[in-house]
C-alpha cells in the first residue's frame, strides 16, 4: 500500500490488526502500533482517542515497519532504539534487546551503594559482556566519579556499547576481550582491581530455545544468549575466577541468573569462598540475580 497522501491514523491502525492479530493478538498488536505511531508522528494513545479523525500525510514510515512485525522481528530493532532504566540506547542485530530484569540488576547494585561510595573517585566497577552498554552506562550516570570499565568480545557490540555511551554522556573504558580465555586478551588489564564486578552473560541452554519466541531466536544474537546444555555454567566460572583475583577486599560479585540453575550458582560462589551470598527475585517471582562477597583467603 502506498502511504503517500492523506491517511488516517484508524485506517492504518486497522490495517495493523487486520494483519497482526493472527500472530500476536490485539492487544500486543496495539502496543506496537502506538509506540510506532508515537516514535514517527509523536501521536500518543490519548491524542489519538481524543481526535479520531487524526491524518497523516506520510504513512510510508509507520507502513514500513509492518512487514518487519509480520516477519516477527522486534519493534526495537526496527525502530532501532529502546529505553533501559529511564536512558535512551541503540540498539541493533549485534546486542541484546535490555530487558526489565537487567534495569532490576542495576537497580539492586545502587541499592547496595553507600553514599560514600556514590561519590568517591577511587570506586571502580566492571561490566563483563557490556552488549549495548546498558548496565555499565546506567551505572556511569549514577557514580559520576566512578571508574567504570566494560567488557565485550564482539567488536561490533562495542561499537553499540561506545555510540550509547556518547548519547548518554558518560565516560566508560571499553575494552574488546574474551573473558573464557582472559589471560591472553589484553595485557595489564587482568592486573586491575574493581570493588564491583557485574555482568549478565548468556545463560539459556541450549534445549530452553522451544520455549522462547521465533522474535528472540531468530532475530537476537546467539553469541549473547545461548550456552551448551553439558556447561551452562561456563561463563559464570569464568568470571568468578577472574573475579578471585580482580575484586578488592570486600569486592562485589553481581550476577543475572538462568532460573533454573540459582542452586548451581549458590554452590559455585560458596566453592570459591564468597561470603554474604543473597539471591534474588524479580517482578515475576523467579530466581533471577545472585550477588557475593570477596572474601580473604
């Protein structure tokens, strides 16, 4: 359809239903079609109630996105940026889309902050598997004097990551390194020292992919969600080891979690003697952060 000329926002968004509701239901439906018609003619759900008859003369960018829906490809992607904790973020096919469970991560490590802490210029924090930036980028914003570094193996994740960060304002250290194989990525780097380590790193096995979404399988990179199914626990050793002799004393081990390995992941701090081991649950009542304390050995 041609989006060129008068065009009532109705009929397109009658148009959406006619389309959509087969895969995603009405009300998922409206909820696509309100944040495309607020990102490109600023019309909100109110406006739109209040004036009916509302017109556009371009339908062409709102009419777009509609193949991209039917195809099951994720509104953030076409629209090609999210929200993550009250910040704006790029995001693309290389990063992860932030999910409200990772704003409950960053939102329980600044719950933990002291104001001290808030404000010293020697407090250094690390993001392991940084993605778009989000975590280190939410946390940058709320420790102004902070030291805060983020880690990522994909270079063009980090492109995302450095462009979000500029759009945020904030300063961070990106550094490109593998952290299953830490020892021979960056020089000098192992030898820093952090009083938090955070980082969210794939975590779904393998055999949970039936049970997601075609729009998350077949669209989100894998490199970022998905470990075998005879070591899913791969990354979080890797970053506990790191994490032994990179956190300071009293150092901070955070952690976003499968659900179904929280018992796993108790045991796999308490080998390697972290203390003050809590688990957390979020919105939807499951097991989804873990957070340790560095102990002296």
């Amino acid at each position: 359809m041609d989006g060129k000329g008068l065009m009532k926002i109705k009929d397109i968004q009658s148009l959406f239903h006619k389309e959509l509701d087969v895969i995603y239901g009405k009300e998922e439906t409206d909820s696509f079609f309100f944040i495309l018609i607020d990102a490109y003619y600023e019309i909100t759900r109110m406006q739109l109630a209040l004036k009916p008859d509302y017109k556009v003369d371009n339908a062409d960018a709102v009419l777009s996105a509609l193949p991209l829906l039917k195809d099951e490809q994720p509104i953030q992607y076409i629209l090609g940026h999210t929200e993550f904790y009250g910040s704006p973020f790029k995001v693309n096919k290389h990063v992860l889309i932030p999910r409200p469970e990772t704003e409950e991560l960053v939102d329980w490590v600044l719950k933990q902050t002291t104001d001290k802490q808030l404000t010293a210029s020697s407090y250094t924090m690390l993001d392991i598997g940084t993605g778009s930036g989000c975590i280190a980028i939410s946390l940058a914003k709320r420790f102004p004097n902070a030291k805060i570094y983020a880690l990522d193996v994909s270079k063009e994740a980090l492109k995302v990551a450095k462009h979000n960060a500029k759009l945020n304002k904030v300063s961070i250290e990106f550094i490109e390194a593998n952290i299953l194989n830490i020892k021979t990525s960056i020089q000098g780097f192992k030898n820093l020292k952090f009083d938090v380590i955070v980082s969210n790193p794939p975590y779904v096995r393998e055999k949970e992919k039936e049970f997601m979404k075609p729009n998350v399988v077949d669209n989100e990179p894998h490199l970022a969600l998905f470990v075998k199914d005879e070591n899913p626990l791969q990354f979080y050793e890797a970053i506990t080891q790191f994490a032994i002799g990179n956190l300071n004393e009293a150092g901070l081990l955070y952690f976003e979690i499968n659900e179904y390995l929280s018992k796993d992941m108790i045991q796999l701090l308490k080998k390697n003697n972290f203390n003050k081991i809590e688990l957390k649950q979020d919105i939807f009542k499951k097991d989804r952060m873990i957070k340790g304390e560095k102990t002296n050995e």
